[in-house]
C-alpha cells in the first residue's frame, strides 16, 4: 500500500504541471469575425509587406534587398525564438538592413503575425522587463537601442547599433506604422 501512496504522489505533481502549461499557454486562435475577413494572403500578403519599406522611411533607407522569412528560414534568421512566433500563427517576416539619415546602422523586423491578436499575443510574450512604454505611441516600448511595436496584424522590432541609429528609430518607427492600415 505505501508503494502505491508513494506512486501516485510521484506522478500527481507532474500530471497536474503539464496539465496546467499545456492548457495555460495556448496561442490565441483567431476570432471567427477576423478570420472571416478577407485577408490577402500568398504574393499579395507579400507585396503588402514589401510595400512597408517603399517610400518615405522617417528618413532611414534600406541598405540591401529586404529579406522575406516563411516558417522554415524564420528558424535561420531568429534561431531558437521561431516556435514562439509559430505558435502565434505567424505568416512571414520581411527583414532589412537599414541606414539612418546620418548613415548608421539598424535593422527593421517586420512580422506578419496574420491576425491583430496574434501580434498582440507576440508583443505582450517578447515584452522586456526594462522596456519602457513610447509617449503618444501606443503598443510601443523602447529599450537600449531598440523600439517595438505592434500595429493590426503587424510585429515590428527595430535595432540599432549604435546611439545616433538609436536617436532615428521612433521615426522610422512612425512612417512605418502609419503605412500599416
């Protein structure tokens, strides 16, 4: 009888642990109303994403040719931070090399996260302990020689290398958003 108490208060805990992760963090599914939203999807999804980085930057500009990601090279690009974005449905992530106006370095991330929830489910996941919220800019936070931000089904993480690029991402950040309707 004390190896069968024994056994079963060994194998409770675990159970229950599992239980409790695999039913308390779940990606949000989409919503039946977003998902019955046309959305473009294929090389339309993709020209809209490329579109984000035509034009007027906040005086930043592209340095080399943007990168397109699907699941399978997101895993070459972030390395071991791709199954958070897969579990949150994401679709493809478009990837530049930038220069500010004054010809320092960044980098743009933007995510098609497919659904605005998904993206806000990444942005609250990512969210850094020493990030601070942006004055006048909703879901944003900024940190050392980083902004992030969210915008409908958008995930957007700019990097810069140094603090003249870091003094050029909230405006970079803000022609950016105002492209994503």
């Amino acid at each position: 009888m004390r190896i069968f108490v024994f056994v079963m208060l060994a194998l409770i805990p675990p159970a229950f642990i599992g239980w409790m992760v695999r039913d308390g963090r779940r990606a949000p599914a989409p919503a039946a109303a977003a998902a019955a939203k046309p959305r473009p999807s294929g090389a339309e999804a993709d020209k809209t994403l490329l579109a984000l980085f035509e034009g007027d930057l906040g005086g930043a500009k592209v340095k080399e040719k943007v990168g397109l990601y699907d699941e399978k090279g997101l895993f070459d690009y972030i390395d071991g931070a791709a199954p958070i974005f897969i579990q949150r449905h994401y679709r493809k992530l478009a990837a530049a090399e930038m220069a500010s106006a004054g010809g320092d370095d960044m980098v743009c991330d933007v995510y098609d996260m497919a659904e605005p929830a998904n993206a806000e489910s990444i942005f609250n996941a990512e969210k850094s302990a020493t990030a601070k919220p942006v004055a006048d800019f909703p879901d944003a936070i900024s940190g050392p020689m980083s902004f992030v931000f969210r915008s409908g089904r958008y995930y957007v993480k700019l990097t810069a290398f140094d603090k003249k690029a870091e003094a050029a991402l909230p405006g970079l950040a803000k022609a950016l958003k105002g492209k994503m309707k």
